[in-house]
C-alpha cells in the first residue's frame, strides 16, 4: 500500500512534523510493508513557517524579539526565502502565531491582546529589503481588528481626543479617527488564511471568534462588534467581504494596506507539491487538534481529503477530539485521540504516544 500522511499541527500539543512521524510509525507497525510518505502541512496557522522551511531549499531563519499579544517580549523568527524571477530579493514567510498567536498566552486576554508584534515582524522583513510577503494569519490571540499590525507599519488610530487609543479590543471602542498617513507601502503580499467569515455580524469575527478568545458576554461581543464596523467605515473597507474577520480581523486590515488573501492549505499544498504526491495512494491520513463544524471550510483535512478524492484514495481523519457537529462524511477513517486516550487532558499529555495508536488502528481497519 502507498499511504500519505498529511497532517496538520495538534495546536498547542505536538507539531505536523511530529505528528506525521508518530502516525507513521503506528501504521508501520502493523503494515511493515506499506510505502509510508509524510508531508506535514499547515493552513496559515501554527506550523506554517515549518513547512516552507522543509519544503524550500536554503531558506534561513531570521531571528527577532517581538511585544507579544500581552506586551511581554517574544523570541521568535521570520522565514527568509531565496531570490526568485518573480521575487528578486527574496520572500518573508511570517506567521502571526508565532508573534501574536494565542498559544503565546499564559491566559486568555480579550481586551488588551493585539497583534503588533506580527507588524513588529513584517516591518523587519521589510526593512530587510525582501520582494513578497507570504503572511499566515491563523492562531490569532485578539479581536483587535489588525489596529496593532497597521499601527506597527505607521497607521494612527486615534480617540476622540486625537489622543492613542490603547492596545487590543479595549482601543478599537475608542476609535473616533484614523491617520494612515504614515503607513508603509506594502509589498506584493499573499495572506494564507483558512477564514472566510466577515468582519462584523452574527458570522462576523467578534460572534464566532471572541469567545475562544474570551469575549464570553454577549453585550461585549456586540460591543466590540460595532466597533469593528466603525473602523471599517473609516478604513473605507467593506466589513461583510470574506475573510476580513479572520484572525480577529486581521484579514481585513491586510486587505486595506493592499494585501490579496489566498486559501492556507491549498498553497501550502502547491508549495509541497501535495497533488502530485497523493497521486496513486491507497490511503491519505491527515488530521487537527480539535475536528469541528468549522473544519470543513478550508481548513486542512478537508483539503486533504478532497486532494484524495480526486485522487481516487480513501481518506482517514486522526483528530484531537472530534466535537459533535462535525462532518466526518469524508472520511473513511476517524480516530480521535481523547477516545483512545479515555481523557482530553490525558490525550493532551502524550500525544505522540496516542498518534501512534490511532495510526496503527487506522492501519487495521483500512489496510487491505
């Protein structure tokens, strides 16, 4: 048999790469024979500077200290690519959860989080000379409305005063102007997102996203939701185009600065020439942290499972967990690590351990 492993990162608990691996060798442990390929993937999010890293020969880690989501210095890197036809002086790979990334959190912080320590990292790249920018924008930590990525490249978001407004949700209320007078120019720009809801309303960033990232009440949600349609009439952006509110808004601010939003998986999957790879394969596993009724949009496994749809192999599914709203129709195996670890937080300990048993489970029930 020739089996794909094509999984995403298990946020917060075990990499793709490692991830791969693990399953891997719970199927070669019952299938010794099968002809094993990992293509670790990523869809924006966690993992995303990963694997362009794997996949493109003499990329370089640039290091950089960053102000985290809670203001907190951050350690972390941009991705500087190789001189291309189309790129002349390289490209910069920079994922916002490395800089603003809710994994970055020692708790949750709805009001105060901001992203600019993603603009902090764009402005180095920038300042480095590259041609293109290629920016994930998952795992985000706040619902700020990308104001502390712009205000890093210059923008001024100002109260009522035309005094700053403070970081994260909290001074998005108080916008009453905004000078962008001294934004920097961008670049050619590819934002990798698996989000295609809009800014503001009932599928608006704040409804559906807030609340992961601690907006519970829902006089606070409608709050800051308001406030985001305010800001998008002074950014002159249109607050119901898809994909503005993904990373809590993010997505829109990218598009005022002059950035073209593409779908994460489908070109982390062209750069690893994932297509052709799944082509002839009997089986392609991959797989999440958390498979729910949002995974179906874009997001990793679904990709992957049409890529082997096409291709004429069956699908298998190993996830974290697997909520009840979730469709798993496209698959024809599922395997949930809290299942087989008997506890979410036990699933969460080993997850090595427990990737090995569902890769191997997998491995009996669709080995021929």
């Amino acid at each position: 048999m020739k089996v794909v492993i094509a999984p995403d990162s298990f946020k917060g608990s075990i990499t793709a790469t490692d991830a791969a691996t693990a399953i891997a060798e719970g199927w070669a442990s019952v299938d010794p024979a099968a002809e094993i390929m990992r293509r670790p993937m990523a869809d924006g999010g966690e993992g995303t500077i990963d694997a362009f890293a794997a996949a493109v020969a003499d990329a370089k880690r640039m290091p950089i200290t960053v102000d985290g989501p809670a203001g907190a210095p951050v350690r972390t890197s941009w991705l500087l690519l190789p001189p291309t036809e189309d790129a002349p002086a390289g490209a910069a790979v920079i994922d916002l959860a490395s800089t603003s990334g809710i994994e970055l959190m020692d708790r949750l912080r709805p009001w105060e989080a901001d992203t600019i320590g993603f603009g902090q990292a764009i402005a180095a790249a920038l300042e480095h000379g590259v041609s293109r920018l290629v920016l994930g924008i998952g795992s985000s930590a706040s619902t700020d409305g990308g104001t502390g990525l712009l205000r890093a490249l210059g923008a001024r978001f100002l109260d009522e005063r035309a005094a700053p407004v403070a970081a994260g949700a909290r001074g998005v209320l108080a916008i009453a102007s905004v000078d962008m007078s001294g934004l920097r120019p961008a670049p050619e720009t590819f934002v990798l997102t698996d989000v295609t809801n809009p800014l503001t309303g009932p599928r608006g960033t704040a409804a559906v996203f807030g609340p992961q990232k601690g907006l519970t009440e829902p006089a606070d949600i409608e709050s800051v939701d308001d406030a985001l349609l305010r800001l998008a009439d002074l950014l002159g952006l249109d607050a119901q185009h898809p994909g503005t509110g993904a990373a809590g808004g993010v997505g829109g601010a990218l598009i005022v600065w002059g950035a073209r939003l593409t779908p994460g998986a489908q070109e982390v999957a062209e750069l690893l020439d994932l297509a052709a790879t799944v082509e002839g394969a009997d089986v392609v596993v991959t797989g999440e942290g958390s498979y729910d009724g949002q995974s179906g949009d874009g997001k990793v496994p679904s990709f992957v499972a049409g890529l082997a749809a096409s291709a004429g192999a069956r699908a298998a599914l190993v996830a974290g967990r697997i909520t009840a709203d979730a469709d798993i129709g496209l698959f024809a195996g599922v395997a949930s690590l809290t299942e087989i670890a008997g506890s979410a937080e036990a699933a969460l300990a080993e997850p090595a351990r427990h990737l090995r048993q569902a890769g191997a489970a997998l491995a009996r029930s669709l080995s021929d």
